[in-house]
C-alpha cells in the first residue's frame, strides 16, 4: 500500500502547501520558520497569503519543492500540530 501511495508523487516535484489559522500577526512567521525548516529553500516571498472575508482568518500557500513523501507527512505533522494553525491542506 505505502508504495501505491508513494507512486501518486514524483520527486522532487513543486507542491503548494494551503495553511489556514486566526489572523494573527506571527502566524506567518511561525508558518514561514516551520516550512524553512523542512524546505530550506522556500522563498518566503512566494508565499501568499488572504484574508477570509470576515476577516477573522487567513490562508497562506506555500509552494515547496517536495523531495519525498516523508517530508511531506513531516510538514503537515508539525503544521497542524501548531497552536495558531486550523486546518493544513
């Protein structure tokens, strides 16, 4: 199975990350240092960010450049578990 799962992906391949969570002020900075951490070459001038129309939440995409399924399940392991992060897409 883990290998029928592994055969959706080729990598490396580019991958946009959807992270959504309370408008708050450090939530893309703890996004940002998150993705860095496992994507050291992530531009954090490509990431995008909108505000929800209430205003009360934003989503931030980031386009990384996957190597491995691994740290792709990493990443969302660690974004989801942070506080100030909802729901990772």
């Amino acid at each position: 199975m883990s290998e029928a799962r592994e055969s959706l992906f080729e990598f490396p391949c580019l991958f946009p990350l959807k992270i959504m969570g309370l408008a708050n002020a450090s939530l893309a900075q703890a996004v940002l240092d998150v993705v860095r951490r496992h994507a050291p070459d992530f531009d954090a001038a490509t990431m995008e960010m909108r505000a929800s129309t209430g205003g009360k939440y934003v989503s931030l995409t980031c386009t990384i450049n996957a190597t491995s399924r691994a740290q792709l399940d990493t990443l969302y392991r660690e974004l989801s578990g942070h506080p100030l992060v909802r729901i990772v897409l």
